[in-house]
C-alpha cells in the first residue's frame, strides 16, 4: 500500500531544495549520527560491508544517491530515515543537512491546455534550461543549420498522452551532413549511430546541459573543426536532451530551489505518498529487461519504483521504439550471448553523480556480457578521459535491475555505457544540482573528450582494446 502524502508533496516531489547543500561528497566534518532537527531532509553517509548492504537499501525503498565513496553509500531522507537506517542495523551519520524548502516558482502554468511558448533562454537556478528551452534549441538549431539537424518527435510524455496539463512532446535531434536516406527511422542505415540521452531522471539536471553543449559543438564546429567535421560526414549523431519531461517540469517549478523529482510524473499507482515518498516510476528500473531485478522496489512511493509491469511507462516504450528503428538486432537471447564483433553503433545514457562509467550487465555484476571484454576496454579509455572509474554497476555502485543501457544491449546488441557525471576532484561541482558555473569549467571541458572518442568508435565498438 502506498505511504500516504501530504499536500504539500502534491507534485510529487521530495521538497524544493536548495540545490548547493546537496553535496554528497562528505566533508570531514560530518560526525553528527544524528539529525540535530527532526524537519527538513538531510543526505545520510552509510558504511555498507558488502552486496548485500546495497541491495537491503534499495529492497526497503530508500533514496540511494548515485555516489559511493569509500564503500560508503549515500541516503536523502527525513529523521525517521535515520531511524530506519539504524533499526536496520546500519550506522548512518548526517553528511549534509538541507534547508527548509522555499517555494519560488518558475511562472505560472496554466491549469489546462498548452504549454507557454518558451525560447532558448528561458532557465531556472542560474542559468539551467527548462524543457521548452531545450526543445526551442533544438528548433533553432536545424532553423540554423538545415543542412546537419533533423528534429524528430517520437512520442508523448505520460502527462501529455493522458490528457493532463503540463504534457510534453519527446524529441530528438539527428545531426549529420545529410545526405539522401539520412535520420530515417530505419534500422539499416548508410551511416553508423552514435546515441546521446540524458535527464531520465529528471533532478540530474547536469546531464541536460551536456547534451545541449555536444549539439552545439557539432553544429557550430562542421566546417571548422576537423575532427567534427570528419565525424559528422560518416556519422549519424542522435540526441535526445530531454528523456522525462514531465519529471523535469517538475524540477524546474522550484525555480532557484529545484524540486527533487527523479521519476516521471505518473501517479497511476501510488498518488498518495508521505514527505519522505515520491510519486511516478523510475524510468530507469521500468525498461523490460530483468525487470523486477535487483536494485528495484514494488513500493509506488520508492525512489526506485519499478512500474506496475515492465515497460509500462509511455515515455520507455517511446524511446525503446525509437531505438529499435535505429539500430538492427543482432544478439542471441541469452545473457552471455554476444552481439557480433562487426555490430555498430554505441548509446550513451548520462547520469549524475557517482563519477563512473558503467556498461552491462547493470542487473547482475555476478553475469557478464559476450561482449565484456571490449565494453570493458572501452568504458576503461572513457574512465581514463574523464577520470572516472569503470565497470559493471554492481561491481562499483550497485547493482539496478530494468535500465536502459542494459535494454538496448539485451534486445538489439547495441554497445551502451552510462557515464555518471560527477565532480571527482571535489571542486564543489557535487551533488544532482550543482552551480550553474560548473557547467562551462568543469564538467563540458570534462565530457567533450569522451563524447567524441565513443562517437568516433561507433563503426566498430566491439573491436575495442585498452
């Protein structure tokens, strides 16, 4: 049964936090075991020994952040999380303490009908782009450059598809130097594809700048930067910035306190959930492969609900429709069976915040792939790039069942990483929402690299060493 709300948690969110205090990297001044104020939220550092630990944390529905450190795991939560932390047996200690939420909204949104109309500048916390900005690049960007973007439309948000106010279009961008039979939705394609997601979970809203920076930088640099240049004449380069629109509706109504949502928007099962709850299903445990797997909850009110079946969510079997019109399947059913050493194209799902490139299986660490060694080698020169570690999810995170890197490797044999983007060298860029500033410093000079390599190892990932 799902935990009751209250009505102050009517957008589903867990409060409008203030973006900066979530730093989950700890300080050294974090020995406080308990909370000093029984209100507000507060990110709880929790020592885990093994496996086990993780998967106790996300079977009893908390929000595990996406960050380990030191074999510690991170929590959000009220008072009463640090109480179920210790009745559980573990020795959870105050990292950081939120601040009370503060409403400042975005702009008004109508209670019916369609959305505003917004242009590319329209931002929230500093400089971060709303949905309707970031499907206005997209516009301005083929307007600009006709002869290398393609908007495409590849289905409706849960909100949108139900009739609820708010809804949204998903979109996608195809750039390349378009020729005749180009960005179709046509698994046999002339030119291989390299595919960039980000914002599945809607509060890891670095990930949204990062594609918006890599479609600038491949549209502006054609013609000019040989390296994009020469990849955008062999290479079909898709993007798709916004993958949960009606989750970021949601985190962009905190305007300069972002709400905290991570999953989409619907409330289907589960419309009631208490402050330490959140409506919607995680998107990235609802893709139907291993479904029901580790890493998940049947809770609707979890962080990681997985959905009332697999694949129930409009907004996955979209983007799963989407991919199965881009990339050929070519890889036997079974979990070690490999994709053929001559398949191409690679996906790339962005996250936030652990500093790790990872690869499947995401469902098991204990499973391998067929392809292991060169999806290892690969995401190895990636971690190198970035300077994040590699490897299977369970093997330096935990493990998480229902993925989409995981899908589109099970179903088409398509290589797939997800890069969590995040501040390994404790520069204050930490947390799901960081300072606007670290977007240009920091993180795109960090990311531009990496991008480009796995986009230009497209023809032929699977050939891959270190």
């Amino acid at each position: 049964m799902a935990r009751k709300r209250s009505t102050t948690f009517a957008a589903g969110t867990v409060a409008a936090l203030t973006v900066l205090a979530l730093s989950v990297v700890p300080t050294a001044t974090a020995q406080n075991t308990q909370p000093s104020t029984v209100h507000g939220m507060f990110v709880y550092r929790v020592p885990t020994h093994t496996a086990e630990d993780a998967r106790t944390l996300s079977a009893e529905g908390f929000d595990l952040l996406e960050h380990r450190e030191d074999g510690d795991l991170f929590v959000l939560g009220d008072a009463r999380a640090g109480t179920r932390l210790r009745l559980l047996g573990f020795t959870p200690t105050v990292d950081q303490t939120l601040p009370e939420p503060a409403q400042a909204p975005l702009r008004a949104r109508p209670r019916s009908g369609q959305l505003p109309a917004a242009g590319p500048d329209e931002t929230y916390y500093g400089g971060y782009h709303t949905v309707n900005a970031q499907y206005a690049h997209l516009d301005q960007v083929t307007s600009q450059h006709p002869d290398l973007a393609t908007v495409v439309t590849y289905g409706q948000s849960w909100r949108k598809q139900t009739g609820k106010p708010n809804g949204y279009d998903l979109k996608a961008v195809c750039i390349t130097k378009r020729t005749a039979g180009d960005c179709q939705r046509t698994p046999n394609s002339a030119k291989p594809r390299f595919f960039l997601m980000s914002q599945i979970h809607a509060r890891e809203i670095t990930t949204g700048e990062i594609s918006w920076r890599w479609i600038d930088y491949l549209t502006g640099g054609y013609g000019t930067d040989k390296d994009v240049t020469a990849l955008l004449d062999s290479t079909e380069i898709w993007v798709v910035p916004i993958a949960n629109p009606d989750g970021v509706d949601i985190v962009q109504q905190g305007g300069d306190t972002p709400n905290y949502q991570r999953k989409n928007a619907d409330d289907t099962n589960g419309s009631s959930c208490d402050f330490t709850g959140q409506t919607g299903v995680d998107l990235n445990r609802n893709a139907g492969t291993h479904w029901g797997g580790l890493g998940t909850s049947t809770d609707p009110c979890s962080e990681i609900y997985l959905g009332p079946q697999a694949d129930s969510e409009v907004e996955n079997t979209a983007l799963e429709g989407l991919f199965r019109d881009l990339y050929p399947a070519v890889r036997g059913p079974g979990d070690t069976d490999p994709a053929p050493a001559d398949t191409r194209g690679i996906m790339i799902t962005l996250h936030s915040d652990a500093s790790m490139v990872i690869f499947p299986w995401a469902h098991d660490h204990a499973v391998h792939t067929g392809n292991d060694t060169a999806l290892r080698a690969m995401a190895a020169n990636l971690g190198a790039l970035t300077g994040y570690q590699s490897g299977q999810a369970g093997e330096i995170l935990y493990d998480a069942a229902g993925g989409t890197d995981d899908w589109i490797y099970d179903k088409l044999g398509t290589a797939s990483f997800t890069i969590e983007v995040g501040d390994s060298d404790s520069r204050g860029c930490t947390g799901f929402m960081p300072a606007y500033t670290c977007q240009d410093s920091y993180f795109w000079p960090k990311l531009k690299p990496a991008l480009m390599y796995a986009a230009t190892h497209t023809p032929a990932p699977y050939t891959t060493t270190n």
